[in-house]
C-alpha cells in the first residue's frame, strides 16, 4: 500500500507533465466482444488520440533528463518507410535467411565498426545487436558461465541490476563487491574476495560507467588485481558494461581505452543511449573463440547463439544510418559537449551550496534529491535513497540545464524557507569533499 501511495503521488500532473485525462484507459480501450467499425468517424477518433499524445510527447521530450536515453536525432524523416516491412533478423548475424526481409548487411557492418573502435580483426569476434543493454550484460556473463562452469560472478554493488538478474537466471554463485564513495569498485574488496574463493575460476564485471553515478571501474587494474592473487588468463573471464560511456571514453583525450588488445571476454553498449535510436538496442561484441558451438537451427537455416533467436532488423539500420552521419569527428563532438555541458551543470550546482558530484569522464551528475516528488516527476528524475542525478545526454543544452537550474532554485526556497528541513547530508553517498550540507560545513 505505502508503494502504491507513494506511486500515486508521483503522478499528480504538474506543470509541463503528461495530462493524463489525454491519455485516459478508456479511451484507449479495445474490445474483444464488439467488432472494430473502420468508419470515418472511428478512424477520425484514432488519429485525435494519436496526435495528442505525440503532442505531449513533443512537449515532455524538453524535460527528459534524468535518464540515458538520446532523443536528439531525425530518423523519422528518412527511414520511416521501412516501417511498412517486416524485418527479422532471425539467428546468427554471420549467416543469411532463407528470406529477404532481413537487415543483416547492415547489421554486420555496424558490427564491424564496433570491432574497429575496441581493436579486435573481423575474423577475431563474433557478436550481434541485442534488444537492449540489459542483453548484451545476459550474453557476456553466459559466455564467461559456458567457459568457466565453476565461476563466480564478481560485481560491484554498483553494477546494472542487469548483472545480478543473470546470476538468477543462470543460478551462478555471485560475490558482490563494495564500492568507493564515487561508484567505482572497490579493488581492496575485490582482491580480499578473490583470495577467498582462489580455487574457482572468477567472471569480473566491468562497469564503463556505473548505472547511477557513472564511475568508471580501472580495467588495468582489476587485470593486475587478478594476477596478484593467481588467476592464470585461463581462469577468469572479464566481461565490460559499457552501456552508456561506451561511446565516449574512446572520443575523449587521456581516458583508458576499452580494447580487445587488453585480456577481456567481451563489451556490450546500449545503442539507445548516447548514440540515439527510438528503440532499445545494444552491441554485444565478443572473441569469436568463445563461440565454440554454434548451434544450427533447420527451421531457420541459420546458426544461433544469440539470446533472442527473432531480432529486430529496423534497428541496424538506424544504428547504421547514426554512425554514417555522425562518424567518428560527430560522436568526439557530442562527447566533447556532453561532458562540458555536465561540468556546468556541476559547477552551478555547488556554486549554489548544493553538494553534487560528477566522476571523470562523465555526463552523470549526482545531486540531493529535491524533496517533492512533484519536481522529480515534472523533470522525470531517476533517484536512489537521497540522491538524484541529471544525465546530460546529446540534445541537453545549456538552455534545457539553465531552465532546471533556475526551477530548483525557486523550489528550494519553498522546501527549506521555514528552517525545519535541511538538505541530507550526502558525505558517505558523495564523498567529504562533493557534501556542502550544514553539518559538513560545521565539522569542517
């Protein structure tokens, strides 16, 4: 009941929000019972509830900040008339249907691309577009499982949710490791929890750029921490979400680059993210020395390890369509301005006496959590005990953030004007040095 109630209050429409009486169930009812009458009046019907909610949509799309999605792109023009095709993209990426409504040219040259940015030949990986990120973290860790029977799965408590559903599914022994007060793994912990278990094989997961605080794990370093404790490259397995800066640390000067030259297992990224695409999608790349048994399905004439045997073929060629006319001179550019933009963002914030944080090499901005769930909703934030963050995202302007700025600071005024409420204190969340609460000041 306590969930309901505190979801109920989430929805309350507010300004800039989704006027629900728009998008009323009732309205939006199908029946079963009485047959569809194509009429000119129900078609008129249709086409009004259509056009108001992409209305809303249009209007909601400026206040989308609190999530990694880029809508910041003009697919629709161009490729909306392969939306009148069914395409599939059935089994194995490497091997072609024995029907033409498929998009696997193009989804091996995205592939291809990939492989080129993280340093692996085409002869040397094997991968596929998934249906989300939350795939490709499923595909890494079964690869690793398939390698190493006996592992253990090692994450951090800060790693995608993603990491430990697949200890579930696959029923893996997991050991979750702590993590600093920036997000990033813990290596003591990791090291003293290796030591522990030296007689299984290990599956590390590598966060680029952890879910909610955007702390990028010290891949060398976790190579070294494996070797320091005595697992041989046969006996462990490393497996790198790089969900969302997966397409940035390789744009941007001094960040340590992801590549297949250094001894990991396998890297997925959402393509939904900072790359841009209407539907949820990812790359999952891996050594094609992993795939050892192809399993070849008559039905579809093709060989399949993926997780979804049915993919969705619209989505290489949107993938295709944002790498050819971005390049590699538009994504540097994005990330160059994303990244800035987020130093902004940051540095309004404690500028203002507000305790935030931002990790190198981030577009995630961890801030306190507003107290009323009417701004968090309005600004559609993702938020974690007294935490919230802004993902600056391509297509967040210095506009969009001066317009949140300038709607907090009026808020606060409301929520701390009586001197009865006070800001959380965020020292063990953030860091002594990222908290500006009063207890902080008064310690210091």
């Amino acid at each position: 009941m306590e969930i309901q109630r505190e979801f109920d209050l989430m929805i309350v429409p507010t300004k800039g929000e989704i006027d629900v009486s728009l998008l009323s169930k009732k309205n939006l009812c199908l029946s079963v019972v009485k047959p569809n009458i194509k009429d000119e009046t129900s078609s008129q019907e249709l086409n009004t509830i259509l056009t108001q909610y992409l209305e809303t949509l249009s209007q909601r799309k400026q206040y989308h900040i609190g999530y990694p999605i880029n809508m910041s792109y003009e697919h629709h023009a161009v490729l909306a008339p392969f939306l009148q095709f069914s395409l599939n993209n059935c089994g194995d990426p490497f091997t072609h249907s024995p029907v033409d409504f498929h998009s696997k040219d193009f989804e091996v040259v995205v592939l291809d691309w990939f492989a080129q940015l993280w340093k692996i030949e085409k002869d040397e990986y094997w991968g596929y577009i998934t249906n989300g990120g939350t795939e490709g973290n499923l595909h890494g860790i079964l690869v690793g499982r398939e390698l190493l029977p006996s592992g253990i799965i090692y994450a951090s408590k800060d790693s995608h949710y993603s990491i430990f559903k697949a200890a579930r599914i696959y029923r893996m022994e997991i050991e979750i490791i702590n993590t600093l007060a920036n997000g990033e793994i813990d290596y003591a912990n990791l090291r003293s929890k290796l030591l522990l278990n030296k007689n299984k094989p290990a599956i590390v997961n590598i966060n680029i750029g952890t879910t909610f605080k955007g702390a990028i794990d010290d891949l060398d370093l976790v190579i070294q921490t494996l070797d320091n404790c005595g697992y041989s490259n046969d006996r462990y397995y490393i497996h790198c979400d790089a969900a969302l800066c997966g397409l940035i640390v390789p744009f941007i000067k001094h960040a340590k680059i992801i590549t297949f030259k250094k001894p990991i297992g396998s890297i997925t990224i959402s393509g939904h993210k900072f790359l841009g695409c209407p539907m949820p999608c990812g790359i999952q790349i891996t050594r094609k020395s992993h795939i050892s048994s192809l399993s070849k399905i008559e039905y579809i004439a093709s060989a399949d390890t993926t997780i979804s045997c049915s993919r969705n073929g619209l989505i290489p060629i949107f993938l295709w369509y944002s790498l050819s006319m971005k390049g590699y001179a538009g994504l540097q550019q994005d990330s160059k301005i994303c990244i800035e933009n987020a130093r902004y963002l940051k540095d309004q914030l404690l500028k203002a006496g507000i305790s935030a944080m931002l990790n190198e090499f981030s577009i995630i901005v961890v801030f306190e959590r507003p107290c009323d769930h009417k701004f968090i909703r309005r600004w559609q934030l993702c938020y974690l005990s007294n935490m919230a963050h802004v993902v600056v995202m391509p297509g967040i302007t210095r506009e969009v953030i001066d317009s949140f700025y300038k709607d907090l600071m009026q808020e606060r005024k409301k929520w701390y004007q009586d001197g009865t409420t006070i800001p959380p204190c965020l020292a063990k969340d953030l860091g002594s040095q990222n908290c500006l609460c009063s207890y902080q000041k008064m310690h210091y």
